[in-house]
C-alpha cells in the first residue's frame, strides 16, 4: 500500500513537471506574439491619426 502511494505521487509530479515544461514557453511564446501585435496596432492606430491630422493637399 505504501509503495503504490509513493508511485502515484512520483507519476503525479512527474506529469506535473512535464505540464511545466510545455506551458511556461507555450505561455511566454503567447503573450510575446499578443503584446507585439498589440503594439502594431496602437503603431497603425498613430500614423493613422496623425495622417488624419494633417490638412488635406490637393
């Protein structure tokens, strides 16, 4: 009885640790690419503006 708990519980951290190793870069990788994109669009969101600022040449 003792032992099976001892194995549940070295399996149990085992997928533990493997889950960490995916998601923290799974994680890093994710908000890297969303923080980039929202950077690109509050940079889109500016020249836009200031275009819109300038007066109209004909």
């Amino acid at each position: 009885m003792n032992d099976t708990g001892a194995l549940f519980f070295v399996i149990m951290a085992g997928l533990a640790g493997i889950m960490a190793l995916v998601y923290v870069p799974l994680r890093l990788f994710l908000t890297a690419t969303a923080r980039s994109r929202r950077l690109r669009l509050l940079q889109r969101i500016r020249r836009l503006r200031d275009e819109l600022g300038q007066p109209l040449e004909s």
